[in-house]
C-alpha cells in the first residue's frame, strides 16, 4: 500500500473557510424565511374550506367525494412542495455560506423576486384591486408576507456588506487530480 502524497493529503485536509458573522447570519435568515413561508402556506392549506369553495368555483360539476379528494391531494402536494422550497433554500443558504457567490446571486434573486411580489400583493390589497378581480387576500396572509420580506431584504443586506464582501472573491482552482505523467494513473 502506497500512502498518499503530501499535496494529495492537503488537499483532502484543506479546511473549509469559516464564514463571518454576517453571512452565517444571512444564512440563518434565508432559512427563516423559508421556514416561514412553509408555515405560511401550511396556515393557507389548512383553510379545507376555502379549498373545496375554490375547487366548486373552477369545477361545478365534481361530486363531493371528488371535491374532498382533489383538496386532499392539493393539500399533500403543497406539503410535500413546502418541505422540498425550505430543502432548496437550505442548500442555497449553506452554498452561499460556504463562499459560493453563485448561491450569494441566485438567492438575491429569489429573495428580490419575493419582496416585489411582496409589495404587489400589498399595494393590490390595500388599493382594493386584488378585491375588483374577485381575489381575497388575508390579513394572516399578508402578515407573513410582510415578515418574510422582512427577512429576505435583512438576509440580502447582510450579504452585500462591504466587510463580508472579499469573503466572495474568487479562489483559485483545485489542482488537477492527475497529477503524473500523461497516460498514467496514480492509484491509492
């Protein structure tokens, strides 16, 4: 047996940066939001009611029975697309905490898309405009909304400080794996 060697066991060994402050808190956040807007959509979900009042609305001609499956499997379906959002924003979180600027820019992203959404949906509430168009938007609703853009805007700010900044510089690429004469490959 041949043992590793020494570029090989520092790169194995190379420890990961310890992100600032700052970003472990951004990445705290992110996860937050996504929390919350899991419970936000649980909270909208448990409404079977208003489910089964809009499932009537679209579809006239379902029996009841057909009414209860359809909110039954909406309800699981939102479920199980709540839990996979929080596991999609957890990974980003982590990837951007890890130094990942592409994590940093798609969460920006997603986070910008979310507060202007955000704001469109208070706007059209307050104004009256959501209600012309026959949509009903609660006041529980628009709670979290507020709250979760809140946390997206702090979370963005955090990330975008100019102390944390050079935390996403680029580095410098791993060395190639192969690291003998072409054609020949080292073994374990």
């Amino acid at each position: 047996m041949t043992s590793p060697t020494p570029a090989r066991a520092a790169r194995a060994k190379a420890p990961k940066p310890t992100p600032p402050k700052l970003i472990d808190l951004a990445r705290w956040l992110f996860i937050l939001s996504a929390v919350v807007g899991m419970v936000r959509f649980m909270v909208l979900l448990a409404d079977r009611e208003m489910l089964i009042r809009e499932l009537r609305a679209q579809q006239p001609k379902l029996s009841q029975d057909e009414l209860d499956a359809a909110a039954t499997g909406g309800i699981l379906f939102g479920l199980l697309l709540a839990v996979g959002l929080v596991l999609v924003y957890t990974l980003l979180a982590n990837r951007m905490a890890a130094g990942r600027n592409w994590a940093r820019v798609v969460l920006t992203i997603i986070a910008v898309a979310g507060i202007f959404m955000g704001v469109v949906r208070l706007v059209a509430a307050a104004s009256g405009f959501a209600a012309a168009f026959g949509l009903s938007v609660s006041a529980v609703d628009l709670a979290f909304g507020v709250v979760t853009m809140l946390i997206d805007g702090a979370a963005v700010a955090l990330m975008y400080q100019t102390s944390v900044a050079g935390y996403f510089k680029t580095r410098p690429a791993e060395p190639p794996r192969h690291l003998g004469p072409p054609g020949v490959t080292p073994t374990a």
